[in-house]
C-alpha cells in the first residue's frame, strides 16, 4: 500500500499521458536498405508541450520530487561566459530542473534496481569544462522513499542565468517509436547506399533521413546529434557507453514524426501524406521547452551499467 505522504503529494493520482498517435513509417527500411537490418533502435519519443506539470508528473521543466534533507544543488564549477558577460558573484549559482521521468511513464527505460525515478538538473550558464555547455547532475531515486520526506519548500532560483539553458515548464507525453541510424551509420556505409537514398526520394517524395530518423527530446534509441558522433566512454572501465537520452532545442513542427494530433485543419491522414504534414498553427507556440541551447543545440547524457553506481557522462553540440 502507499504511504499517506504519498497520497497527500498526489503520486498516487497521476498518470501517465498516453503516447501520442503518430503516422506508420511508409516504407519498409530494411526491405529497401538491406544493410540497415539490425540497426533499429527503440526509442521513446517526450514530446514536450508547454504545461502546468507538478512534482508528481514526469517533465521537462517542472518542478522535482526533492527530498526536505538533501539540499538542493548548487554549481560552484568556472564559468566560461555570462548572459551579457555580466559579472557573476562569488556565491554559487543554483541548478535548474531539466528533466523528470517516473518509471511508471517510461517503461523501456532500464532504472538501477530499487529506482523508479530519473531526474536531471544543470547549471544555467556556459561552462569552461571543454564542451562550453551547461553543467548537470544526474540523480536516480526511489519514489515512495523520496515523496516519504519530500520538501515542500521552493527551490532556489539562479542569480544569473543564460536563458538558452532554462526549460519552460512542459508536461511529457512518451511515444514508443521505432528508428534508424543517421549520424551513427556504421563506417562507410552511408556513402554506400547514398544513391538510393535519392531514388527513393525522386520514387516516392520523402526522404530516409526526414521519415526513419529523429532528431528531438527523447529516451533510448540514437542520440540527437546536431554534428558528428561523440561517444564517451566510461571513465571506469573503458567501454563505450549507452545513450540514455537526448534534450534538444528542436521538435517536429512538420514531417512524419508529427503527431497526427497536432496536425492543422484539413490535413486527414488519409488525404494529407505524413512527411507533407504540418502542426496546427494554434498549437505550434506550445512546443518544446524553449531553449535555443547555442544554435538549434542538444544535450546527450549517457551511462554505464557494466559498473557501480551507474556512472554517467554527457555531451553537447550545437
């Protein structure tokens, strides 16, 4: 049974929001690019829209599940740049809430045993650490035990920020896709089969990499990249590490990975092809979390699980 501190915090209330409707990928990949067998990933897909999540919900941007005795992060790290180039003070600058998944919206992410809760947070300023981007810290938590002692007061606020590293609050609704490699093609085979990637798009009118690839917010399958690959490998034991999951400054507005729910008026499914169609002008402001992050930029955050305690890494480019 759930504690009563449970269900005063409303855990046991929420809900998942249910995956959002998308468009079947119109052709069959490895029937088309043989070479590609075996190389689809499962992916959950966020889909991050501007909303009113509570620390009972999974979300980008929203407020944590934070335990009253832990205290809240504070970034003490060099600081590469400020907004303006503003003169930042000696006291350390407060982490924001970036991401916030429960076990219970995610299922195909693999927790470490007795978590059911992923939370990131990162410093809102560009940092001097060799990739000049936001500073994180990543937590994995048990949620009856945290919401046993969850602190009820308002976390800090960053006395400087760079707003291209603040989320709006968006609610999350995972997606469990299916996709293929872009950037992360094995060695030489991308030049291989780039001719066929043209025929199909003169045959057929799309694109493999606009209808079999993503590039936005999500958990699992291939990272986001913006610009060339860059595994990192575990500091422990050497191996190449595993994409936990991708937050990127892009969502689709148009194409194939639009939910068919946020398509404008007149554009049925059955009349309208899913790489033509285009997201409902009313409805388009509400998407993503708002950060630029550099230039159209992503963050990806990968872990080790040959190891201990999960060790984690990230990366980012824009």
């Amino acid at each position: 049974m759930p504690s009563r501190r449970i269900q005063q915090l409303g855990i046991e209330e929420v809900r998942p929001r249910g995956p959002r409707p998308l468009a079947p990928i119109p052709f069959d990949v490895e029937a088309v690019f043989p070479e590609l067998t075996g190389l689809d990933r499962e992916v959950t897909l966020l889909y991050p829209r501007v909303g009113e999540p509570g620390s009972g919900d999974s979300s980008i941007g929203g407020p944590l599940l934070w335990p009253a005795d832990e205290p809240w992060p504070m970034c003490t790290a060099p600081v590469y740049c400020t907004p303006h180039d503003e003169p930042l003070g000696p006291e350390p600058v407060a982490m924001v809430p970036v991401v916030q998944l429960y076990a219970r919206d995610v299922p195909d992410l693999d927790f470490p045993a007795g978590t059911d809760l992923l939370q990131i947070l990162w410093c809102p300023l560009v940092h001097d650490d060799g990739q000049y981007a936001a500073n994180p810290g990543l937590y994995w938590r048990n949620t009856a035990l945290t919401a046993a002692c969850a602190a009820e007061w308002e976390p800090p606020r960053p006395h400087t920020a760079d707003e291209e590293f603040v989320p709006r609050p968006c609610t999350v609704s995972p997606t469990p896709a299916v996709e293929y490699p872009n950037w992360d093609m094995p060695r030489g085979l991308s030049e291989r089969i780039g001719g066929r990637y043209e025929v199909l798009e003169e045959e057929r009118g799309f694109g493999y990499f606009e209808v079999a690839t993503t590039q936005q917010s999500k958990v699992g399958g291939y990272p986001s990249w913006t610009q060339g690959p860059d595994w990192p490998d575990c500091a422990d034991c050497g191996t190449r590490m595993e994409h936990l999951l991708s937050v990127t400054a892009t969502e689709p507005g148009m194409g194939r990975w639009l939910p068919l729910d946020d398509r404008g008026p007149g554009q049925d499914q059955d009349r309208v092809p899913s790489w033509q169609a285009k997201a409902d002008p009313a409805v388009l402001d509400t998407f993503g979390h708002d950060m630029s992050m550099g230039d159209l930029g992503g963050m990806y955050f990968f872990v080790c699980r040959n190891c201990p305690d999960t060790p984690y890494a990230h990366r980012y480019d824009c």
